[in-house]
C-alpha cells in the first residue's frame, strides 16, 4: 500500500468540485418519504408540540401538503390516520369511511399519479388500549387474531387507493397473510413494505402525541429489543421469503448497525424512518443554537443512506428536498 508522501488523500478533498465527484452515497428527493397525519374532526391543521413544523392535518390541508409533496419530487407520502372515536378491535381502521381510508382516497385522487401513496397498516392509532393488535382476555396481543383484523384493513386501503402497506404492527406471519389476501382480491399490484426490524425504541415519544395514543403497557412482546442485531436480520429474512417487496429498519439512526447488516442479507430494497425522537431533538438542539439544523438534517440523511436505504422516511422530506434541488 502507497503510503504518505507518495499517497496523498486529501487531493481527493481539495476543492467542492473534486469533493462531488468524488462522493460515495447521494441523497436526492426521489428517495425520501414524508409521514403525514390526518385527524378526523379538525377543520384546520393542528400544530404537534414535540415535533416542531409537523402538524396533524385536517383533509383539506392533507391534499394541500401532499400537493407540495408530489411538486417537491419527493418519492412518496405516508399516511396515518387519527380517529374521533377508538375501540377494543380498532373498528375504524378498516371502516370505508374512517379517517385513514377517506384521506387516502383523497390523496390518491389528488396526486396518486405523481408520487407513491402509502398507509400505516397498524391498529395502534385506532384501539382504545393503543396497542397494535387485539387484545385477548389476559390481556396479551392476540396475534392471530390480529392478522384477521390487518387482512381487513389491508384490502380497506388498498381499495380506498394505497398503493403501498406499511406493515408496521409486528405480528409473526402478517406479510404472508396480507399477501395471500391482496392477491386473492386482485390487488396484485399493491406493495407491501415490512416494517421487519421495529425496536421498542425510546425514541417514538413524540410519535404517541402525533397519533394521539391511548398506549398502556408498552409493546416489547411484539416489537424488538433494541440490544439484538442478529435478530433484525433474521426478521428481515423472513419478511423476504414471505413476499415483502420492501423491508423496514426503524428507528434509523440508533440502528445503523442493523441497517447495514439487513442490506447485506436482503435482495429486496431497504427503506428506514428516522422517526420522531430523532426528528425532536434535531429540532430542540437547533432552537437552542447548539447545531447547524440545515447540516445536521442533511448529514443525517445521508448518514441512513449511507448505511443501505434505498429510501428514508422522515418529517424533513419536503423541507430537504427544496435544498437538495437548489444545491
């Protein structure tokens, strides 16, 4: 190996030009997701505390923000749906006319030709006991009894308009099912993206304010252990061999780790949400004057992508899209 003074790295730094040319990963607006919530009842958007700039919107200004999102060329929307009224099975979550399934019908109308339309599939924001499945009489997530009720939203959105499910809610076998029931319906088209390595991460907090969840208990029976690599990987795996056409790493930045690692095992492209927690204290620390917000939001990014995501959800995808075309 050619050491110092015949190997000079830094002629590869010299100047901003050399310095683009020379960059490994790229980040672009095409590859970013923006998560949006929709609250049934609001006449007008409702700003969200701990996550400054986010708003929960009403449907008039969800079309709007998905219009600026499809001109923006960002690569897709996510939406999750916040209902007036919860129950023990999440009845709403698959009723025509909730919230979520109005909305994307709506958003499909307006800008389901520009960009990918995408909904949570998960009953947390819809049961009273905000947990993301069916609770059986000890009180324990019901798993298959679970998949019966996503197999019901599944085909709700898909035909309310989605044309990806975020599967989110970390039940064994729910691609399978969802895939199995989509296709026995026609929706041979509809994507399923795995939310295949969800950690129960202390980083979701502000996410629970967005959605207003009604949470008791914590859900580490589904979701995983923030301290397992191998398992992520593992999960991933199985998502894969059961028809997932993308897979989830969630949280992003705290899982970089497992990110790389799930690249490297998967032949499916690999998506990761920089969620709430990573989103606030971004936020709290620029308010502050502590950082750089527009290179720390920039720099973050691009750290997940350089990790292995193919695409990156996160509340900054409007915002980050503007700079990187101006750049």
């Amino acid at each position: 190996m050619s050491r110092y003074p015949d190997a000079r790295l830094r002629r590869l730094r010299q100047s901003a030009p050399v310095r683009e040319l020379m960059r490994e990963t790229s980040l672009e607006a095409r590859q970013l997701v923006l998560p949006m919530f929709v609250r049934e009842g609001l006449d007008e958007p409702s700003p969200i505390g701990s996550m400054p700039g986010v708003v929960q919107h009403s449907l008039d200004s969800l079309k709007k923000a998905a219009s600026d999102a499809a001109e923006a060329g960002i690569g897709g929307v996510m939406l999750f749906g916040v209902p007036a009224v919860r129950d023990a099975i999440g009845s709403g979550a698959d009723d025509p006319e909730g919230i979520l399934n109005v909305a994307t019908s709506a958003v499909a109308a307006e800008v389901g030709d520009a960009l990918v339309v995408q909904t949570d599939l998960c009953l947390d924001e819809f049961t009273d006991h905000g947990h993301c499945g069916v609770l059986a009489d000890s009180g324990a997530v019901d798993n298959d009894a679970t998949l019966e009720r996503y197999e019901s939203m599944a085909l709700a959105q898909a035909r309310a308009g989605s044309q990806l499910l975020g599967l989110s809610g970390m039940m064994d076998g729910q691609v399978a099912a969802i895939r199995r029931v989509l296709d026995a319906e026609g929706f041979t088209d509809t994507l399923i993206l795995a939310y295949a390595a969800k950690y129960a991460s202390a980083f979701y907090g502000p996410f629970r304010e967005a959605v207003d969840s009604q949470l008791q208990g914590d859900r580490r029976t589904y979701q995983m252990d923030p301290g397992n690599r191998r398992e992520g990987v593992r999960e991933a795996l199985f998502d894969q061999d059961e028809g997932a056409d993308i897979v989830m790493v969630k949280p992003a930045m705290g899982f970089l780790d497992v990110l790389r690692e799930v690249r490297d095992a998967v032949d499916v492209p690999v998506w990761a949400y920089q969620v709430s927690g990573e989103y606030a204290m971004v936020e709290a620390a620029a308010a502050n004057g502590w950082i750089d917000r527009r290179a720390a939001i920039l720099e973050s990014l691009l750290s997940i992508r350089r990790a292995g995501a193919d695409a990156v959800l996160t509340y900054w995808a409007l915002e980050a899209a503007g700079w990187l075309r101006t750049r």
